[in-house]
C-alpha cells in the first residue's frame, strides 16, 4: 500500500518539471544577473526537483550547481539526464530538506527555486538561505503571486487555503528588501508555462496512473484535487501566476 506522498511523487515524477516554468523562464531570470564571465560560480538549486531549470542554468553558467531535493526518485531521474548531456562536472546532486541545508555561511554567488520554496514559506526561505550567500550574491525564486490588488473571493479562498502566502509582487518584493536584499528584477511567467509545460503533461499521464493504482480510492483523491486546481487556474489565470524575483543580498 503506498502513502499519499508515494503516489504524489509517482504522478509527478514521470513529467518533465514538476511545477510550471519553462526554458526561456529562466534563461530571462538569468539575465538580470551580472556575474563576471571569467569566474566559475558556486550556485545551489534548492528544491530542484527532476531538474528541468537545473540543467537549462548548467548550460548557461560556468561553474558547479549543487542540486537539492528532499526526493531521491526526482534525483535519480536528473542524474540520468546530467549523464545523458555530459554535465558531470557541473552539477551535483543532495538529497537533503531545504529547511536543513548543510551548506557553508556565504558559501554560494547564487541560489535559484523554482516553484519550490512554498514548502518552507517565501519569507522563511529567504530569511534562511540569505545565510549561505556571499555578499553581492543572487537569490532567484519563483512563487505563487497575485497579478492585482483585487481578485473574486473563489481564487482568494482557494489560495488561503492552500497557501495563505500568496501575495502581490509589491509584498513580495518588501519582504525582500526587508530581510538585507535589493531586488534586481520581476516578473511573472506566462499562461504557456502552466499549460502546455505543466498542467497538460500531468493530465495526460493521469489515466495511466489511475489504471497503475487499480483506481484505489487515495489515487483518485489525488487527480481531483490536481483536477481542481487546473481548473481554478484556467478559470482565474488572468489573477495569478509565477512571479519571478532576482535579488541581490546586499553588501554589509
Ligand atoms: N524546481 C522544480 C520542482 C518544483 S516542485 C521545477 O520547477 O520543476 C517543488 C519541489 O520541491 C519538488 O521537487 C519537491 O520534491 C521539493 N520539495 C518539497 N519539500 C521539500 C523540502 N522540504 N526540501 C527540499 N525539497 C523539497
């Protein structure tokens, strides 16, 4: 019998990324940074998942990416891809929680998250893992975020429930600003990053997961409510989105 979280890993761990993003997502975070070229960089993707945003930044970074999860199946399947296109050499991989990194005081020149540090809380993650940055470093995050001040009560109930954090990007940004980092650039992804990226390849693999659990009661309970929340997205998708936030912790 498999736990609810065995089930979620199986769902998610047979797509590509396991929240919404894409290529030119991160590739267009990446260019509010301005790292000297001529310097490898020490970097730590931090919930990275199977790694999608992990090797697009290794093949657009010199230096050594140090990729966290708490999954090793998610691990495994970036270890494949890392031996696949020949990136050895720039990126490992820790199965650790984010909330209990083993990492150095101002070990890393940027740490990236994306979709990822809900799990501890926006405000906790970027009070926690300032910690392990070199001043002058880069934080980049994508979390969940309000598109205007005011939206219809079903997503703002919706959201709360699933996550009371979600805000506008204005909070967001003080937060950042309140914890010793100044923000070097905003902004949200795009509708086709959910759907074509992340809803459509989780849709089209849940049959094949209801057939793969004998359409046990918890497997059903799982693609409902991935079900709902594709849905509330599509019907509000003009409210919310991945808001994207560079920062750079500020010299002392
Ligand atoms: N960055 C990836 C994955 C985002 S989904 C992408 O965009 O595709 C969130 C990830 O956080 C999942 O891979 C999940 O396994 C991981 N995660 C959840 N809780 C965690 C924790 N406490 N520590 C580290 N990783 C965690």
């Amino acid at each position: 019998m498999n736990t609810e979280i065995e089930l979620l890993i199986d769902l998610h761990s047979n797509t590509n990324r396991q929240g919404p993003g894409s290529k030119a997502d991160t590739l267009k975070a990446l260019s509010f940074i301005n790292f000297d070229k001529s310097k490898p960089i020490k970097v730590a993707d931090i919930g990275c998942g199977s790694g999608a945003q992990t090797l697009v930044l290794a093949q657009n970074i010199e230096g050594h990416i140090t990729a966290v999860d708490l999954f090793p199946l998610f691990l495994e399947r970036l270890k494949a891809n890392v031996i696949e296109l020949g990136l050895e050499h720039k990126i490992s991989t820790l199965e650790k929680s984010m909330e209990d990194l083993p990492f150095a005081h101002e070990e890393f020149d940027l740490i990236w998250s994306e979709g990822a540090v809900y799990n501890i809380g926006f405000e906790e993650g970027v009070k926690k893992w300032k910690h392990f940055l070199k001043p002058g470093g880069y934080i980049a995050l994508s979390e969940i975020t309000w598109l205007s001040n005011t939206r219809p009560d079903d997503i703002q109930e919706y959201w709360d429930n699933i996550y009371p954090q979600i805000d506008t990007a204005s909070n967001k940004l003080k937060i950042l600003e309140e914890n010793g980092y100044s923000p070097a650039g905003y902004f949200y992804i795009p509708v086709s990053s959910w759907i074509d990226n992340y809803y459509q390849p989780l849709e089209d693999r849940f049959d094949k997961f209801l057939e793969k659990h004998n359409h046990s009661e918890m497997a059903i309970n799982i693609v409902e409510a991935e079900k709902e929340e594709i849905q509330m997205y599509k019907k509000f998708k003009d409210f919310l989105s991945y808001g994207f936030y560079v920062a750079m912790k500020i010299q002392p």
